[in-house]
C-alpha cells in the first residue's frame, strides 16, 4: 500500500498530465524538437501516460503496480550514459518512502532488439532495506539524435506484497506488457503529432 501511495503522490507532483493526445493507447510520436526526427510507440493498455520530468518524452506508469515503462531524448550536452544515470536517480526517488538505504546498482548487459541491432542495453539492480529494484534501459539512436527507453519495478523481499511488480528475466524480457512496447518502438519518424492508428 505504501508502494502505491508513493507512486500517486510522484503523480500528483511531478509535472503534469500529458496532453489529451497521449491519452489513448494508439500509435504516437515524440519528437526532441520542430525539426527532428520522431520515435513512434504505442501507449500499453492500463498504463497512465505522463510528462517525464526534466526530459522531452514519457513516463508510462502502472496504476496497479510499482511499474512502468519510460521513453526520453538524450538532451544537448549529455551523453546517453549521463541520461541513464539520471532516470536511475529518478526511479530511486519515485520509491524512496518504500526503499531506505539502496545499494548501488549493479549493472549488466543485455541482447538488442533483433530488428534493432543498433541497440544497446543494460539491466540494472539495486537492493535496499526490504526491497529490490530493477531498470533496463535501452539506448537507441535515432538519426542525429538519441532515445533512451525501458522499464524499471520494484518488489518486497522481506515480506512480498501482492501488488509487487514483475522483473525481467536476465535477458530483458519477461513482462509481457514491455515486450510487447518494445516491439512498438520505431525510429525516424519525421512527422510531428499523433500518427495514425
């Protein structure tokens, strides 16, 4: 319970809803600016579409669950693993009235995409007091610019909760609702806005 009211208080404070267009589960485009080229995804069904902070893109948040999927531009001036850091941090804060005295996170590889093999990605764990957390981010380029995306989940391990996330397998697979998105994630669009369904 006190997982869930975490991740409805990082709701009601962080920045705002995304707009109406973001609001349904069809395909959409997030672009870094006017002029760049767009990544394509498809919203997940249940999960609630929200700005990231201080990034250009989206948090994509369980309403069930510790969970959820992010997708994010790599800024001007920071490299893709500044940017991984940073969410790692954010991911840590989104649970901190759960998770007391967190480890550092271990870190380790894991396979691309097979239509995208220019994919890099690494899945990351950290273990606190009665709890574990895990994030894989994956770096994509994206023309002259660079997406970073994934998923992250948190569970009990003192006293497991029913509403405890699921974690990916070793090999970053496993949830069904980020394999699914995963495969939904297209570089290069170029068209600002929402893309047809």
């Amino acid at each position: 319970m006190r997982v869930r009211s975490a991740i409805v208080l990082m709701m009601l404070f962080s920045c705002a809803v995304c707009a109406a267009g973001f609001g349904s589960t069809g395909v959409h485009v997030v672009r870094q600016d006017q002029g760049g080229p767009g990544v394509t995804f498809r919203v997940p069904d249940k999960l609630m579409p929200m700005d990231f902070p201080k990034y250009k893109g989206m948090l994509l948040l369980d309403r069930d669950r510790p969970a959820g999927i992010f997708i994010v531009y790599v800024p001007s001036g920071e490299t893709p693993p500044d940017t991984v850091t940073k969410i790692r941090e954010t991911v840590a804060s989104m649970f901190s009235s759960v998770t007391k005295k967190v480890s550092s996170w271990s870190v380790n590889p894991v396979p691309a995409e097979e239509s995208r093999p220019g994919e890099s990605a690494q899945l990351a764990m950290a273990t606190g007091e009665g709890a574990d957390m895990q994030m894989l981010s994956v770096v994509l380029p994206n023309g002259s610019t660079t997406v970073v995306y994934g998923y992250f989940a948190l569970r009990h391990t003192t006293k497991p909760q029913k509403d405890d996330a699921v974690f990916l397998k070793e090999d970053g697979t496993g949830v069904a609702v980020f394999d699914k998105f995963r495969k939904t994630v297209k570089p290069g669009k170029s068209s600002a806005g929402k893309a047809p369904n």
